[in-house]
C-alpha cells in the first residue's frame, strides 16, 4: 500500500483576516510537513493549480512549491493534481517546459498530473 499528502495550503478567510502572513505560514507548514512525510516513508505529495480563490486552495504555481518539496526531500515523489493543459490557461509548450524542468531538478520523482480543472 503507497500513501501520499494532497497539499492545497487552504487558509480560512477568518485566519487571512487575523493574520497578514497567514497564507505564508501555511505554505511553509504544508513544506514541513511534506519534508517529514519523506522521513515516514509517504510515496507522493500532490498539489492543485487553483487562481483567484478564497476559502479553498491557495496554489496558484504548484510546479514552484514542489520544486521546493524537491529541493528538500530525498524519496518522495512530487506531483501536479491537476495541470489545466487548456491554452488560454497553460499553453500546452509551456508545461511541457516546466513539467521536463522538474522532472529533471527532482531526479525523476515528478508526476505529472493533467485534466481539465475548473480554476
């Protein structure tokens, strides 16, 4: 059996609204926490690519989290759930740029996820 972290850094809009920095400090909680599900064994980590949202996910590049999540963990495989392929949103060329990018900083633990989405 394979386990795996889903990462949306959600911040509440009452904790945006107490604290400036809240979307920073879930960021970096959310990287802690996938640098000690590579120390516990976990296979994946998977983040959305969701814009302009409130009150749900606040990962707006997640190709630049999971670079990061690469850069400080040695096992876990890192992962977009979902790249929205769609030209007026990711042309497709460039994706494909920084999908081979990762793959390539990350020594082959990228996963790359695509689909339609919906932001």
């Amino acid at each position: 059996m394979e386990f795996g972290y889903f990462a949306q850094a959600f911040v509440p809009n009452f904790e945006v609204e107490a604290e400036p920095g809240a979307e920073h400090r879930r960021l970096m909680e959310n990287l802690d926490f996938a640098v000690e599900c590579d120390r516990n064994g976990v296979k994946y980590v998977w983040c959305p690519e969701h814009h302009f949202l409130t009150e749900y996910s606040h990962m707006p590049a997640p190709e630049v989290f999971l670079s990061f999540v690469a850069a400080r963990t040695e096992r876990i495989h890192v992962g977009t759930a979902i790249t929205n392929t769609t030209p007026k949103v990711n042309h497709p060329a460039r994706v494909v740029e920084r999908v081979t990018m990762l793959d390539h900083l990350s020594e082959g633990r990228f996963e790359f996820g695509t689909g339609r989405g919906s932001s």
